[in-house]
C-alpha cells in the first residue's frame, strides 16, 4: 500500500483514484501520520473464484428447495 501526503492527495486526487478504481489501496498522511485509506469499495473488489465457489456450494448445502423446481416456484408467484 502506498502513501501519500494531504496535499499531494489533494493535488493528484484524479489520479489516486484511476488506481483506486484499478484496485490500489492508498493512505493519506498528515505530517507523516496516517490520517484516511483511499480504497475501492466492496462491491468493486474482485472476488476470488474458488472462493465465490466454496461460499455457493456452502448456500445451497444450507437451502434446499425440497422438492420444490425452479419453474413450481416462478409459477406460484405469478397472479
């Protein structure tokens, strides 16, 4: 993670934030203390897939449809 002072932070925010967007992780320091990380937001962080795999299958092992299809279940909630 890189740091970065206050006013160069606010200097070059453009730019801080095209790496942010590109997944960097930046902190902002004030007379060399940290003060605030520039970092992409969840739902912007890139999930690794074995892991996004192991989190479905650990989904489906805890809900079942018991019987139930895909079709039975859009079909009953159409009026």
């Amino acid at each position: 993670m890189e740091t970065v002072g206050a006013y160069e932070a606010k200097t070059h925010l453009p730019k801080l934030l095209e790496r942010v967007i590109k997944g960097e992780r930046i902190t902002i320091t004030k007379h060399g203390i940290p003060v605030a990380v520039l970092q992409p937001p969840e739902s912007l962080r890139k999930a690794e897939p074995k892991r996004v795999i192991a989190e479905v299958r650990n989904f489906r092992a805890k809900h079942r449809l018991n019987g139930l299809s895909l079709r039975e279940m859009i079909e009953e909630g159409r009026p």
